[in-house]
C-alpha cells in the first residue's frame, strides 16, 4: 500500500468513525469536499468507503484487516445482523442415574492435606458401599501460582502435581476400583489457567499449554474432569465447590449463606466448616443447605488460628427425586 493510499484509508476511517450512520455516497461526497486533493473523484472516496465497510466483494473482505466499520449482513439464524457472541457453552453436569450412594470430600489442599483424615473419609466411604466418589474441589493446594506471598522454601508445583497424581492413583486402584470418580475444579485448582493467562497468554489462546486434567492424567486414571464452576445436579440437590458466588468469608453460618445465595438445595465445602441450615418457601417447599468440612491441615502458615474442622459426606441418592446427606465432622480421628 502506498503512502498515499494508507493516508486516505486513516481519513476515511476518521469520518467512518465520526458519522457512523451516513449513508456512503453522502460521506464520499463530505470527504471529497473537504479533502479534494486526496481524490480524483467523489466516486474514488465512495469505493474506498465501500471497501472499509465491507461491500468490495468477498475477496475484498477476507483481505480485509480492520473490520470495524463492516456492516454484517442478515442471515436466516441471524435475521437482525446482530454481532457474534463470544460466549462459551455452559450447563451444569447431570449425575448418572447409576450413581446412588456418594462420598463427597473436598478442601484436602495436598500436599498441606491430613492423611489420617483422608484415610478415615475414604474407609467411611467403603463401609457404606459409595459407588461414587466426588472430589469437590480444591485437591490441590496450587501454593506456587497463588496471588499472596510465597516462600521459597515450600513445595514445587511439579512436586505438587506428582502427589495429587500419587493420590488419585490410590484412590482409584486402593480404594474404589469400581467406582465412578468425578473431580471438580475449585478455586485453587483455577489458580492454575489463571497464572498461564497471566503470564503467557498467547501460549494458552494457542493451546500449547496443557490443561490440568492432562497434567494430571485423569482420563488414564478413570477421572471424570469437571471444569469451570458448573455445578452437579443429583435429583433436587446441586452440588457445588462454594466459591461460584464470590467472596472469601462464609459468614457466621456458611451453608445459611448459600441458602441465601441459592435459593435451592446445596452443598458445598469450600468455607472448611461443616454447617446446615434449611427453609421453607411459601408453597411449603422444603429447601436444606450444606457445607462440608475440609481433609487439609488445620493449622495452615498462613492461618494457624481458624474456625475450621475435619469432614466429609455421604449423599444418598432417593427414588422419590429427592436425597438423603449424612454431613460428617471427624474429631479426636472418630466420625460423629
């Protein structure tokens, strides 16, 4: 493109971007007006109005770099023209109907997790004969790509990574073999994509990067990956992590929080605290919240005084479209 060309293209664009709504011979006719050294003819300012908005032709358009002022045209989907949305496809995840009995643990932050509180979880889970198991969220600690101050002397991520691998290959050939297994991400799990966005954006639009269940191997290990904050839906109940919403504090009561939150029936862990709360609407529609306790450990560095406790949950899938939860705290290593 000549020098020549590129000037006029700026100016034309200029007026494109100040008188949006003319019609494009008028604004051929205003630039040729006050710029007649720039065109032979009110007919040449037209055509390269004509290009910049789209109206060359095919080829014309492909070749086209700034598409701002392309007017799009209507389609039998589209029939207003209106802008393509950049939006991404979502819904929650719908249990299997072959899934009846579930131990849900969560907030286990490996490598900071209790493993004797795993191994009571997990043995609880067996006794009951769970056929599922969900991990709801933050099995990993993801310490080195968290936003707060980190010490150099803690855990690697790669060092992380192979002990959340260790642990879901147990889980599966030691514990429940036969089970179906569904990890959601949670917010420290996020931590992960966040970090790669941050610092190397263009790798990640690019995938060359890979995702965490890759990282982890979940399709080898029989792992169903839940990403994003998409909740499970068992019967009425929806099962969530608890950082969906936003904030950091639970409250004095978090499961009240959700409730309110909500406005149907939950569960999440998230807040480390075991709690319910339950309502009723107006139509006398029973509505129970849940949040369930954490596997981690429970004097943290960066927390070592807390409300938190140990625990875990059984839910029970019922016929009647509905559920039963046995929400469990583990003191002094004993279920209560």
């Amino acid at each position: 493109m000549s020098k020549k060309t590129g000037i006029t293209g700026e100016i034309i664009k200029s007026y494109l971007t100040q008188h949006p709504d003319m019609a494009t011979r008028t604004l051929a006719r205003l630039a040729y007006k006050e710029n007649p050294e720039l065109w032979s003819s009110v007919d040449a300012a037209r055509k390269l109005i004509s290009m910049y908005k789209g109206k060359n032709g095919k080829a014309a358009l492909e070749n086209l770099t700034d598409r701002r002022f392309v007017i799009p045209k209507a389609t039998e989907d589209n029939k207003f023209a209106m802008p393509e949305p950049d939006t991404v496809a979502w819904e929650p995840y719908d249990i299997p109907k072959t899934c009846h009995k579930i131990l849900n643990m969560a907030d286990i932050h490996i490598p900071y997790h209790d493993r004797d509180a795993i191994d009571i979880a997990i043995q609880y889970g067996i006794d009951a004969k769970c056929d599922t198991v969900i991990l709801g969220g933050d099995i990993m600690d993801c310490y080195k790509v968290s936003n707060f101050g980190k010490d150099p002397r803690c855990r690697s991520l790669s060092s992380e990574i192979e002990a959340t691998r260790h642990f879901l290959m147990a889980l599966r050939q030691n514990a429940f073999p036969d089970a179906k297994i569904i990890y959601k991400e949670g917010n420290h799990e996020e931590r992960i994509p966040r970090y790669g966005t941050q610092l190397a954006p263009e790798l990640f639009e690019a995938d060359m990067i890979k995702s965490l269940d890759e990282i982890l191997e979940l399709d080898r290990i029989g792992i169903k990956w839940l990403p994003g904050k998409r909740p499970m839906y068992l019967n009425q109940l929806n099962i969530m992590h608890g950082h969906e919403y936003g904030g950091r504090s639970g409250g004095v009561n978090p499961s009240r929080n959700m409730y309110l939150k909500t406005k149907e029936c939950c569960i999440c862990a998230h807040w480390h605290r075991t709690s319910q709360y339950n309502g009723k609407t107006i139509r006398d529609r029973v509505i129970g919240s849940w949040t369930v306790g954490c596997l981690c450990d429970q004097h943290p560095e960066y927390m070592p005084v807390n409300d938190w406790n140990l625990g875990f949950a059984v839910i029970e899938r019922d016929d009647d479209d509905w559920f039963i939860i046995d929400n469990k705290r583990i003191i002094n290593n004993r279920v209560v």
